[in-house]
C-alpha cells in the first residue's frame, strides 16, 4: 500500500530512521513547534535504517559528500541554518516489516 508518511527530524547532528526501502522524500517543514518530513512510502516494502545527518552552514561537510541533500531548515530565528543530508539505503540494514 502506497501512503504518505510523516517521520520526526531530530536536532541533533546525526540520527536514524527506520521506514519502507525505496522511501521518496517529499517535503520538511514545521508542524505544531516540531520539525517533520514526509516521505511517500510503499507499507509492502521491507523496512530499512536510513541514516541522517545535518550540517550546519559554514561547518565541514566532507563526511556527507556522496549523501543526498534533503533540505534546509533554521532555528534560534536564523542563527542556525542546519541541512539535512540522507545516506544510501543498504540491504545490510534491511529490518522485518514491523507493521
């Protein structure tokens, strides 16, 4: 089944999520004071770990080169621009569908 998902974005440096493999990023914004993305997701799909991780404008950012750009957000009213960067799926992160 084909749905739209929405999954938390922690402010951390870095975190994972697990989610159906093949997980198409839509969009990341604020709801209710928290910072989310939704992702079209495949339920049928077997779920993997995606990594994520942001850095912030200005910071190395070497670490994240061959990662997929995800999107930008700000906090402390722009004094903090962080970017947020998914790695590659990886079968080795494959889990049991947990639905």
């Amino acid at each position: 089944m084909m749905t739209v998902y929405k999954y938390p974005v922690t402010e951390v440096r870095d975190f994972s999520l697990a989610m159906p493999s093949g997980a198409k990023f839509l969009k990341m914004d604020w709801q209710h004071g928290k910072l989310v993305m939704w992702w079209h997701v495949d339920l049928s799909n077997p779920f993997v770990t995606r990594q994520f991780m942001t850095v912030g404008t200005g910071l190395e950012s070497a670490h994240v080169r061959n990662w997929q750009y995800l999107d930008s957000y700000q906090l402390l009213e722009g004094k903090f621009v962080g970017h947020l960067f998914v790695g590659q799926e990886n079968a080795e992160n494959t889990l049991r569908k947990h639905l």
